[in-house]
C-alpha cells in the first residue's frame, strides 16, 4: 500500500481507503450485509496496509433505532478489539437536519446544519464510534451559498478547538464539484469528498486544479459507479428489494451501462488487468487525489481493491483513451 498526504492536515493516509456505507445493512440502501463479513473486512484491510476509514452519522440509521449508528458501531468495535485507533484516520460526516441529500437549491444552512445539530452529531459519533476525537468531520451535503455565514465557521472552530475533531471537511453534493469553492476560501476547510470515475470526470476542470494550488485533501467517493464500473452488471443483474441500487440502474440506464463497460472491458484486457482495477487506478493516476474510497464489504472486495494502489498509475495512452468514456448524468436517486 502507498500513501499520500491529505492535503494541509498533512495527516498520511493510504491511496486506498475503505467506504464504509455497504457495511452495516443500511435500510433502504445497501441492504444485505453481513455484519461479521464486514467486520472481518475492516481486519483485512488494515492488514492490507490500509488506515484510513470513512464513516458517516447515517450509515445504517434506522428510524426504528434513532439512537444507533451500526457503521459507525462496527468499526468502533474494531478499534476496542484491535487497540489500533492511533494507527487510523477515522472521518465521518454530519447528516442535514432536514435529510435532503444532496442539499436542495432553497434550503438554509439553518435547516441543514444549525450549531446546535452540529454539536449533537459530534457526540453521538463519538459515542458510537467509542473514541475520544474524530480525525476529519465532513457535511454531508453542501451548498455553497453558506460559505459566508458565520455561524458554521464558529461552531466549527469552537469544536475543533475542544479537541472533539481535528480537521472539517465537505461532502460536495453529488455531481457539483465546484458547489465547495467558497466554502474552501474560508481556509477552515481541509478536505473535499466528492464523486470522481471514469464516466464522471468533471471534478478534472475546476475542483482538482483548485485543490492542488490551495493544498486541499481529495477524498474520491464512488469510484466504480456504484458497482457499475466492475464490469460485472449485466441486464440479467438483479438487486435486492430495498436496494437504491434499482432505482440508480433503472429507467433504462443498465441498457447503457452494458454497452459502455463491454467497450471498457477491452481496454482494461488491454493492460491485462480487471475494470474494477483500472477504474481504481483511474482516480490514483490524478496526483491531485489524496485517496479513493470504494466500499467494501467482503474480504475478497478488500483484497482486490487494495491491490490498485500496487499496481500503480495506468499508462498514459490508456488515460488518454479513458478521456473518451466520460458519462455525465446529472442524477442520484
């Protein structure tokens, strides 16, 4: 495993991180995990090399139990068993108020992210995740319009200044990379997660020059498409009920899906290597990026994705080549 400096933190974290949304069988969402499976894939991956570990207040949240945070529980139960949190970076984020992912055009920083929600979203991470500080606490939705109020500048201030989180973060919201610039001008942003893979390339022409001048961590979110980019989804591929995963694929678009990865299947068996790893190396190959973070949820997914950061930059001809498969929807169901 390489490793790579996020950014001004200058906190050094592995090229591959682990996503921790799929782990805990999030309702509604990435459903049927297998809470053991996971558990023992946080233990491969930091056997792997791996140390950094992004999690989220949502992440398995369920309104029949508003006071558990499974992902955030899973690995805290690591970090007791292991004794390894000082090896680890742990981030996670702060849900909006009003559950608008992404953020809506209208909506308020007072309906999203009033002090006091921020505050109780500290602890209640904390106390899930059974540590005593967070290393980088993200919003989980971002609109830009909010930069200059000072509300969310103090209360970030007074709680990195607790202690409680070293460093504040955005999530950009989904297919809006430059929706954060304003907000990263204030310098009491560190980092910027945001969406970035083969089909979705825009973050290339405003966010990643920005980060590069201005020294901002990148933390490359959704790096195979929800999957889509390993090649494996056909248009006999069948989710499970409740999985998002039937709305992201549905309206005709798994047709295009299948079309697209057969011509990338091609140029991954060019180089001899797997979609999955050439989509990985896709993003490593961007020096801009600090780290990729695909989900992983079995042992094997570790083994394989981890992989790609030994493997190294893809060849400069097929980068070239991979310009030409961009896919830009402007969707997130």
């Amino acid at each position: 495993m390489k490793y790579r400096t996020l950014g001004k933190t200058n906190l050094k974290i592995s090229e591959v991180g682990m996503g921790t949304w799929q782990l805990a069988n999030d309702p509604n969402m990435w459903v049927g995990g297998d809470l053991a499976e996971s558990l023992r894939s946080i233990y491969e991956y930091v056997d792997q090399g791996g140390n950094f570990i992004d999690s989220a207040w949502v992440y398995g949240y369920s309104d029949d139990s508003p006071d558990r945070h499974p992902s955030h529980e899973l690995i805290g139960k690591y970090l007791k068993d292991s004794k390894n949190r000082d090896k680890l970076v742990i981030a996670s984020k702060v849900a909006p108020k009003n559950w608008h992912w992404p953020a809506h055009p209208e909506d308020k920083l007072t309906d999203c992210f009033p002090g006091a929600h921020i505050e109780k979203q500290v602890e209640d991470s904390l106390r899930s995740l059974g540590v005593d500080y967070i290393d980088l606490m993200q919003f989980h939705v971002w609109n830009d319009d909010w930069a200059g109020d000072p509300s969310w500048q103090e209360t970030v201030a007074k709680i990195i200044k607790s202690g409680k989180v070293r460093y504040w973060g955005i999530s950009a919201n989904d297919y809006q990379p430059e929706n954060c610039l304003k907000a990263l001008d204030t310098g009491l942003i560190s980092t910027v997660q945001f969406i970035f893979n083969i089909f979705h390339q825009k973050p290339g022409e405003q966010l990643l020059p920005y980060a590069a001048k201005n020294n901002i961590g990148l933390i490359a979110r959704v790096p195979l498409d929800e999957g889509g980019l390993t090649g494996k989804f056909t248009l006999e591929t069948k989710f499970a009920k409740g999985d998002f995963r039937n709305n992201f694929f549905g309206a005709g678009r798994m047709k295009e899906l299948a079309k697209r990865t057969d011509e990338l299947k091609k140029l991954s068996g060019s180089i001899g290597t797997t979609m999955t790893d050439m989509a990985l190396r896709w993003i490593l190959s961007h020096p801009e990026v600090s780290t990729v973070i695909p989900g992983m949820r079995k042992v094997q997914y570790v083994r394989g994705n981890t992989a790609a950061s030994e493997h190294g930059p893809l060849p400069a001809d097929l980068m070239m080549k991979l310009k030409e498969h961009s896919w830009e929807r402007n969707f997130y169901i």
